[in-house]
C-alpha cells in the first residue's frame, strides 16, 4: 500500500472510475443494472452531483474509488452519502479502503457534517464487516429504516398524475 496515493477524484479520473464501477458490479452481482459512461461521469462530476475520493498505484491507474455527496438530516443537518467504496480484488486487504474512509470522514468533518449515511448488501460479509470495524451501526437493525426508491418510470407515472 505505501505505493499508493490517495487523492480528490477529477472528470480526467471518470473513464478509470467507471472501468472500476463496471468491476464493482460484477462482484455485486449487477453488472446488467450498470448504464454508466464516461462521458455522465465527467459531467456529473463536473456539475457536483458527486465528489469523488480515488486511489492510484501509478499515475493514472485507480485501484479503489469512492463516490459521495451531500444530504441533509432534517433531524441532524449536513450529512454525507456514501454511495459506493470499491477497492479492486489485487489491492484488497492492504488498508486501501480504509484510506478511502478515512479520507471521506476528514472531509465530512471539515464541512461540518453529522454522520455518514451508506447502504451494504445484506450478503456482502466482507464490507459489512469492513465498515463495522470503524463502528458503523446497521440502522435498519437499530431504528427500523426501511430503504425505498421510486425509479424513472415511476417517477414519469407520478408526475403525470
């Protein structure tokens, strides 16, 4: 790991961090749902729909990203949504996930944020534990939250009606 860089992900970061959702998806189990591009990560990330946290072992090669932005706890205030933490399978187990987040609680910290809010597959073993070993709480264990979306086509039938 000590060849490892740790940095502020940029749009010339998006075509490596897609590479690495794509991966990421078929350890999930996912990769049919990934409609992800180059080109809507550069200019999501270019409009600050997202910031993103990314680790390099040579100077234009990621090994691990992290993707988040900010919401907001009517009940806490400033808060950080996790959406994903990926570190690939040849730098697993080297402390590079643990960079990521730790470099995502510095940056929560320094804009005053509350918490951290993110969601694990029930059957991802290794991160949920990963994330319980910083102290990560299952809420959905402890205050009964329950995760729902509405998607497009949902969302086209509401705004119709």
């Amino acid at each position: 790991m000590a060849n490892v860089k740790v940095r502020s992900g940029t749009k010339a970061d998006a075509n490596e961090i897609v590479r690495l959702i794509k991966e990421m998806a078929d350890y999930e189990r996912m990769a049919d749902q990934v409609k992800m591009t180059t080109y809507q990560l550069q200019e999501d990330i270019s409009k600050g729909y997202f910031e993103a946290i990314v680790a390099e072992d040579r100077p234009g090669r990621l090994v691990a990203y992290c993707v988040y932005y900010y919401s907001y706890s009517t009940f806490r205030g400033r808060s950080i949504y996790l959406e994903d933490i990926y570190v690939s399978g040849s730098s697993r187990n080297q402390g590079v996930g643990k960079k990521l987040l730790q470099k995502l609680a510095q940056v929560g910290l320094q804009k005053k944020c509350e918490r951290i809010d993110f969601v694990v597959l029930n059957w991802n073993s290794p991160s949920i534990m990963f994330y319980k070993r910083f102290g990560a709480e299952n809420i959905t264990d402890k205050e009964q939250w329950n995760l729902y979306r509405l998607d497009q086509s949902k969302m086209n039938a509401l705004a119709r009606s």
